[in-house]
C-alpha cells in the first residue's frame, strides 16, 4: 500500500487532552483483551473467556474460531443479502441478549467516567477526536503495559499501542451497539440511545481514516491520507452523531466496501 504518510497530530509530548483519551482505551482493554493482566478475577468474561470454566461474554455474538448466528446474521444483513430482522431475532434469543447487556453496562459506565452525557456537545467532540487519534494510532505509547506482556504473547507485538490492527474489529463494534438498540431502542433508553449514535458515528468516521492513513482495507475513493480527508470525516462524524440511522447505513456501505472492494454503483 505504500508508504504511510506522517502523523498529522505531534508524537509528544503528551499532552493532558491524550492522557485522557488514553485512559479510556486502556480502561476497555484491561477488561477485555489484557483481563488476565488487569483484571484476572473476571476470568476472561468480558473477552472470550479463560479457556477453562469461564467462556466469556464474546463468544456469544462476536467471531473468533468460528462465526456465532449473530455475526452472520449482521454481516448479511450489512451486505443487503438478508432483512434487518434476522439479525434482531439472533440477538433477542435469551443468552445473546445477556452477553450483550452486560457487555453494554461496563462500556456504558466506563463512557460516563472518561466522558459523560452523550447528549452534550463537548461530548461528542471530544468522544469523536479521541476516536480519530486511536483509529490513526497517534495516541501515546502504552509502555507500562507492553512491559507486562511476554515476548511469546501473540499480543506483543500491538500491546505497545492504542488502535485496531484487526480491521474486522470496527465491524465487531458496531454489531454490538447495534444489538443493543435493537433490544432496548431510542424511547426506553435516550441516554443510552445518544451514546449508541455516537459510536456509531465514531465507527463511521474513525474506520474510514483507519483504513485510509494505514491501508489495512480499502475504504471510499473519496477518503485520503490528508488533511482535508480528515476534516471532510470530522464534519460528518458530527452529523452522524445525532443520525443514528444515518451513522449506521455508513457502516453497513464501508462494510461492503471492506468485503467487497469497491464501492456501489
């Protein structure tokens, strides 16, 4: 793909705004990818269990070794090739929706902690530039952790950073928040229903520049590795922050454009 081109955010030193972005990062993945490091009492819940009595909350709705009715169900659907509804009867089934409320309640806690109210402005912005720096991994080094991870560790060689590596991992997101909304909707839950636009929108925006900036897939035609890309996506990561319908219709086309090459007619 060439060589990438140089960060557009300076690489240190870190500065107060970084940090924080930094923690909430760091605070999802001591959950989940690095429990056992972190957090060794949850035996792997919150990520695909421990391999032995635990078998984690993942497992249920995302792939791993294999591809759950869930995932299916949503990629179908994302490629237009099945009816919304079949997702939505996949993560309804009693031990779906479960692992995906629970997942959903620390996500949710840990956003009101490093965050706050999605309904807010600042919010958003602020939510959406640490979703940029992550997706172009220009957040600073995560040296303590990267010091506790062997070098056997298949984690290794990302421990080291703040970003997705896994392009298929943006999409594993989106599911999710997508099958919270469809268990719980925007007039039950309008708090929570802003957070899930803002992720999505985040997801619409920060995977686009992921691809773009470090050429892991192909994204739009139109989306670069400059500037005006980068501000052309925080415009619309604004919109599609209070459009979750909009935000979400985004990550299905980057989808099928992830799985299929190239953009629609």
């Amino acid at each position: 793909m060439g060589t990438a081109p140089s960060a557009p955010f300076p690489a240190a030193p870190a500065s107060p705004q970084d940090l924080r972005y930094v923690a909430w990062f760091h605070e999802l993945d001591a959950w989940t990818e690095y429990w056992d490091v972190y957090h060794p009492e949850t035996k792997g819940r919150f990520y695909f269990g421990d391999g032995e009595g635990e078998t984690g909350l993942l497992g249920a709705f995302l792939p791993r070794t294999g591809y759950p009715p869930p995932w299916t169900a949503w990629s179908r659907w994302a490629l237009k090739a099945a009816p919304a509804e079949d997702f939505r009867a996949e993560v309804r089934k009693r031990e779906v929706a479960d692992a995906v409320m629970e997942v959903d309640a620390l996500v949710g806690g840990l956003f009101a902690k490093h965050f706050g109210d999605a309904a807010e402005p600042a919010v958003r912005e602020d939510y959406l530039e640490a979703t940029f720096r992550f997706a172009l991994d220009v957040l600073p080094a995560a040296t303590e952790r990267e010091a506790r991870i062997a070098e056997d560790d298949w984690r290794k060689r990302t421990a080291g950073r703040h970003t997705l590596d896994g392009d298929l991992m943006w999409f594993a997101w989106a599911l999710h928040t997508e099958a919270v909304e469809a268990l719980v909707g925007r007039g039950r839950d309008r708090a929570g229903h802003a957070r899930r636009a803002l992720t999505l929108a985040g997801i619409a925006a920060g995977c686009p520049a992921n691809f773009a900036w470090r050429g892991h897939r192909r994204t739009r035609a139109e989306y670069r590795p400059d500037e005006e890309t980068l501000a052309r996506l925080r415009a619309r990561s604004l919109d599609w922050a209070l459009d979750y319908e909009g935000a979400a219709a985004e990550v299905h086309a980057l989808y099928r454009i992830r799985e299929w090459g190239e953009e629609e007619a």
